[in-house]
C-alpha cells in the first residue's frame, strides 16, 4: 500500500476505451435520433412493446446483457454462426467490446433524442408541411437544431455509459491485455491483484475524461443560453412598429357525402368547395361549403371547431370524411382515397403563435417555403419584395426572438404568402397583440389581402375585427355551419337564437305570441309591438344594445318606463343595465343593456326615474330557436 504512485507501464487500456467508446457513441449517435425520430409517429398498440426492448440494456444488470449478447453472437447463436460462414467472430474482440458499449449506451441516446424530439412545437413542422417542406428537410432544418442541446447531452451521456460499461464486456469481450481490456476492466483486475495505485490511476483517468466532457457540455449550454438572452434583450430596444367575389354555403350539412359530391365529381375549377365530416371529443364537425375569390371570415365560439376546419383544408389533420376541393385540385376525397400531403397543397397557414422558425433568421424564414429551383439571386429578390412589403427592410438578419409581436407576426404573413399559394388560411392573428397594435396589423393586412389573388379564410371570435376585413361571414356553432353570406345581412338580420348571441347581440328575451303582430317578451316583461307578422317558429326576441334609445316621452311604439340598475363605464361611452317596468329589487335584477356616449350620460345623470326606453321596432331580432 506504500508503492509510489506511478503510470503503468501498459496504457492500452486507455486506448482501448476511448477507441470502443467513441466508435460506440458514432453508433449511438446515429441510430439513437433515428430510432427516436421514428418512435415519434403512432407506432400502434405494439409501440410499448418496443420502448421497452429499446430500454432494456438500461433496466437489466449488464451480465444479463452480456449473457443475452453471447447468446445472440457466440459461436452456437444465430448471429454467430453467421458471422462464422465468412469466417469473422466478435467474441473477446475489441469488436465485441464496442457492441457491448453500443447497446447498454444506446438507451440513454434514445431517451435523451426522443425527449429532446418531443420538445419541439408541433406548429413549427405543421407549417413547415404547408410551406411544402419534405419529411427529410423538415428534420434537417428545424427538428434537429432545435433538439440539438438534447441531442449533444445524449451523446455525452452515451460516451460516459460506453466508457464506463463493464459487465456486458466482461462476458462478450473478455478481458485480454493489450486487445479488450479497457479501463473499467484494468481498475477491476488490479484491484483483485492489490495494485492499488494502479487502480487509483486508471479511476482517477476515467474520472477526468467524463468530467471534462460533461464540462464542455455544460459550458456549451449555458454560453448558448447566455447568447440568446442577448437577443432577447436587443429585442427590448428594438425600435416600434411603424406600420401602418361570391360566396355561397350549401343549405345545412347534408344527410349523406353522396348528396353533395356526386361521382363523377363536378369540381370547380376556381374558389374552395368543402364537405367535411370529423369526430371530435365534443362535437362532430360536420359542414358543407363553397366560396370563391373572396376573404372569408368564419366567426365561432371557443370550440366550434373553426381552427380545425382550417387544419383539415391545411392537410394537418384529416377529415373522418369528405372531400376538399381547391381550384379544381381534390385535396381530400375518403372515398377514392385521396389525401394530398400538407406539403403539396399550395395552400399558406398563419397560425395564432405565428410559428416562427426560431433557429432561422427573418430571411430564411421568409424563404423557406420558395421553390428550389429558384437561384441564389431571385430568392434574395422576392425576400427583399416581401421585406419591402412589411416594411421591414434590414431586419432580414435577425431572428425571431429579436422581434417584437407586432413584427413577429408580418414576418409569417410574409413567409405564408411568399410562396404564391392558392389559399391564404389565417387563424386568429391577432390573439396575442395588444389593443393599440391590433388596430396597426389589422391595416397593414388589409392593405395586403388586397393585393392577394388567391382565397382567403380570416378565423376570429372579435366581431368587429371580422366585419372589417371580411366581406363574407360563416358562422360555426358545434361543429355546424349556422349562417352564411354578406356580412351586413348576417349581423342586420340574423336568423336565429345562436347567430344573433355569436354576433354580438346582447338582449335577448322568449317570446309568447298573443295576436300575429303581438308578444309578451317574457324575460323583459312586457309587450312589443311587431309591423310585421311574427312567424311562429320564432322562439324569441332580440335587440343590440347600440340600437336601443333613451327618450323623455313614452309617445312612440314599444317605449317603456326603465330604471337604472348599474353601470360599466368605457374611455368614449357608458354600458347601462336597465330594468323595464319597476324599480331593481338588486345588482342583478336588470332587462336590457344599452350603450350611450359619455355626453348623452352627462345629460342623463340628472333626470329623474323612470327613464323612457324606446325599441325600434324596425331593429327587433325575431329569432327562430
């Protein structure tokens, strides 16, 4: 135990492993993002079975590994007597201790990848599929150098396990000097023969070369964390933005696809034609559509199943069935099935977190989905057009997290429409902005939707957002298609209780009718007077709250003593809640809501109860159910 400490005469070990490590770690390296990549897709019901075999050399003692691998590759296994035929054997070889590193190795590289993998926004390779990217270019250029900090700690994790791997060797590989002992084998068989500083050498050996990779790792990691907190932080100083056709719906969801798509199909060959049925947890989302040369705004609640009418058009999700038609081209049809891949439907997709490319400046992003058989110059012309017309001339060099939202999101309009797509499908883009912002990006897309010849579909669920850019409206409510068409007529004249709620209209009352041109408003308690007939499939009554009056006489038709109950104030106007007929018994006991100008309510504050409400009878909602 006194002997000097001293290098061992015989290094080998030393070379040995880092040799079998290293071309260990190349194996893993590859085949673990490979397995993982593919382990990403549904693998079906058999895809537990198969996690668990992949992981297994990580659960099981490596002498059961080493035990199952000479089984497999000795001289009486199926494997072995393979190799024996051309006269080869990986029994106590070094090419058995690197087979032993590989696949007790190989574990921790698929988890890390995998892991790594499945970190990445699913919406960044959706668009990437819609910018007409193939499966090889989308892992290329987006799912590997975003999963790359993963993946570079997987390797260095498998580089460790292969450098340390003992058991599995032992059995396979043996532990001959100078051909298959490595380090974890020399500290092993020195400490059994008492050579104590031997041992001590080549532990102390192992250790500095796993530290020092796992080192360089970290500093990697945290030098990249502090490069983009730079970025982020150019951001913060970033200067401010400055910027500033027919449609017809079929009557209803059909009964049945043969009704709607007769074969042989008559398609089109301008505009989008859809039938679509798709389950859903909630609803099926069943709906039948055609419109063409226009921009479509398809207004919903939360779940009405707008955002995924959308992604089956894209081709990110498929209808249970249906048919899609655009321009003439079937997109989607499951009865011959046909169902043309995201990247080849010509059809542009700005999403509601823009999906960006983070690991690609404003330029690449914008360039990504143009034709390859573009050259280096005409690329760098349209993205220079496409700057232009975003005003965002010089920030071609930047990357996403240097840009505020407002640039952020001109940046994937640009992209979508940079490859001249058929269609334009737009969901919710301005979600994520602030008021006064909205208000700029909402003129800078009309501006260019106007200079857009192909078909554009607008989601949203703000109203006045819609109308403005929209010339056409398609309501969805659960999955269903519940108005359509101009979208004066829909908000003028809504035909029923749904449509009116989803446009805005905030009085609504049931109605008992008492003579063809009499109700009892029940929830409002009173009585209206209707010019027209009221038809008896209407079930109730509505009012929007800018269309009810204030007036100091009840002399017209329809005008009722109100009492204020309280009041919601906005920067221009007042927000009243009134109660017709008597005095509020409590906050909540109130009929109507009305809006009026802060100069009409500095009027009202001072007259005394009860205020006369006057409804138009010109602007009642007579609303089927």
């Amino acid at each position: 135990m006194n002997e000097p400490f001293l290098i061992p005469p015989d290094l080998s070990p030393l070379w040995i492993s880092l040799k079998v490590s290293l071309l260990a770690t190349v194996f893993t390296f590859f085949v673990g993002i490979a397995v993982a990549y593919w382990m990403l897709g549904d693998r079906g019901t058999g895809k537990s079975l198969l996690e668990g075999i992949f992981i297994s050399p990580l659960i099981l003692p490596p002498t059961v590994v080493g035990f199952l691998l000479l089984l497999l590759l000795g001289k009486n296994g199926p494997l072995g007597q393979l190799l024996l035929s051309f006269d080869l054997s990986v029994v106590f070889t070094w090419y058995g201790a690197v087979i032993t590193a590989t696949v007790v190795s190989f574990p921790l590289m698929y988890r890390t990848a995998l892991g790594a993998f499945e970190q990445v926004d699913h919406h960044l390779l959706a668009v990437a599929r819609t910018l007409g990217a193939s499966e090889w270019t989308i892992f290329r250029r987006l799912m590997l150098p975003l999963a790359w900090p993963g993946v570079v700690a997987g390797t260095m994790l498998a580089f460790a396990r292969a450098l340390g791997e003992f058991g599995a060797t032992l059995m396979l590989a043996g532990n001959i000097p100078g051909q298959t002992q490595t380090i974890p084998m020399a500290i092993y068989f020195a400490v059994e023969a008492g050579a104590m500083n031997e041992a001590w050498f080549w532990a102390i050996a192992m250790m500095l070369i796993s530290l020092s990779g796992i080192t360089a790792v970290s500093f990697w990691q945290e030098r990249r964390q502090k490069q983009q907190n730079k970025q982020q932080n150019k951001q913060r100083i970033a200067p401010r933005d400055s910027t500033a056709r027919v449609y017809r719906l079929f009557p209803g969801a059909p009964a049945s696809y043969a009704e709607v798509f007769p074969q042989p199909v008559a398609a089109p060959q301008s505009g989008l034609v859809v039938n679509l049925q798709k389950r859903l947890a909630a609803f099926d989302l069943d709906l039948a559509l055609s419109t063409a040369e226009s921009t479509l705004g398809i207004l919903g609640e939360s779940g009405a199943g707008k955002s995924m009418l959308l992604r089956c058009i894209a081709g990110i999700e498929a209808p249970t069935q249906g048919q899609i038609v655009l321009n003439g081209r079937v997109l989607f049809d499951s009865a011959r099935g046909i169902n043309v891949p995201s990247r080849d439907r010509r059809i542009g997709f700005l999403m509601q977190n823009y999906a960006l490319f983070p690991t690609m400046t404003v330029a690449q992003n914008i360039a990504f989905g143009l034709p390859k058989s573009l050259s280096a110059g005409e690329v760098k012309q349209r993205v220079q057009a496409q700057l232009e017309a975003i005003q965002l001339q010089g920030y071609g060099d930047r990357y996403p997290s240097q840009l505020s939202g407002g640039q952020q999101q001109r940046v994937a309009l640009a992209r979508a429409i940079a490859s001249e797509p058929d269609a334009l499908l737009l969901d919710e883009p301005f979600s994520a902005l602030d008021t006064q912002l909205r208000s700029e990006l909402e003129k800078q897309l009309t501006k260019t939707l106007s200079n857009y010849q192909g078909l554009t579909l607008f989601v949203s669920h703000n109203l006045g957002e819609a109308y403005r850019i929209c010339q056409n409206l398609l309501v969805l409510s659960a999955g269903a298609v519940v108005a359509s068409g101009q979208k004066k007529a829909i908000f003028e004249r809504p035909s029923n209780l749904t449509v009116a709620q989803l446009t805005g209209c905030k009085n609504v009352s049931r109605i008992q009718p008492m003579t063809p041109h009499a109700v009892q408003a029940l929830d409002w308690n009173c009585t209206l007077i209707s010019l027209e007939p009221i038809s008896s499939t209407q079930t109730h009554v509505g009012i929007r709250a800018h269309h009810i009056t204030l007036v100091e006489t009840p002399a017209s038709l329809n005008t009722f003593p109100a009492w204020l109950v309280w009041t919601s104030e906005m920067p221009y106007c007042m927000t009243l809640y009134l109660k017709l007929g008597a005095p509020p018994t409590d906050p909540n006991d109130y009929h109507l809501q009305t809006e009026v100008d802060q100069k009409e309510w500095e009027g009202l504050t001072d007259r005394p109860f009860p205020w006369f409400v006057s409804l138009d009878s010109s602007r009642l909602l007579w609303l089927d159910p």
